[in-house]
C-alpha cells in the first residue's frame, strides 16, 4: 500500500490511524505491545517515531506494508485547496456561532433560545 505525505513526517500513531489498521489513537499502545511492527526492517515500538518519504512500515500479523511516497505537484495544490476551504468554512461556522451566542444573550424569546439549542457545527474541526 502506498501512502502519500503531504507533510515533513507522520508519526506512526497518526500513520496507522489514518491508513484504517487503527480505530483510535489511544490504541497504539496496546497494538504495539501485542503486534510487530516494522520500520525499514527494523522491530519499532515507539508511537511517536517520525516516518518521512521513502520509508516503509511493515505489519506481518497483518500482511501488509505501507510505502511513504511524495505527491505529485498537482496532488499538492489539490491538498492545499481543500486546507483552504476547511479553514474558510470553519471560520465561516465560528461567526455564525458568535452571532447565534449574540443573539441568545441580548434577547430570552422562545427563537433564541431554539438558535442556542442547535448552535451551526462543522465536523472535524
């Protein structure tokens, strides 16, 4: 499996979470402790171990190997577009809340109270 960083490095916490193989990060601990895991060949038990291009990680109860490559300079531009737009949305949601927050205090009609009740969200941020 091939896994494309956008960053300088991913933890192996992080890398693990993300590819699927874990569900949450607090379960990194006990996974290492129970399962092999290989970086560049070499036996790793450390969460917090830094993975940059090239390397590999290896999972042999799993069977699987996951191979750090660098995207494309489109794929880049794509990644950082799509950062972009998270940042301006969630912005957008956070002057929405401060205005349903607003709203809810200068007035106590039954309309603010249900605008409080159900503040905008976004998920992931």
């Amino acid at each position: 499996m091939k896994y494309k960083l956008f960053e300088e490095y991913i933890t192996l916490q992080a890398l693990l979470k993300n590819v699927g193989i874990l569900s949450s990060g607090g379960a990194i601990k006990a996974f290492l402790a129970e399962n092999t895991v290989l970086f560049n060949g070499q036996d790793e038990k450390r969460r917090g171990k830094k993975i940059r291009v090239n390397d590999i990680i290896t999972l042999p109860a799993q069977k699987v190997e996951i191979t750090l490559v660098a995207p494309s300079e489109q794929e880049i531009e794509e990644y950082k577009a799509d950062l972009e737009e998270k940042a301006r949305v969630a912005a957008l949601v956070k002057e929405m809340n401060k205005k349903v927050k607003k709203a809810s205090q200068k007035t106590n009609s039954k309309q603010a109270k249900q605008i409080a009740k159900k503040p905008v969200r976004f998920p992931g941020t």
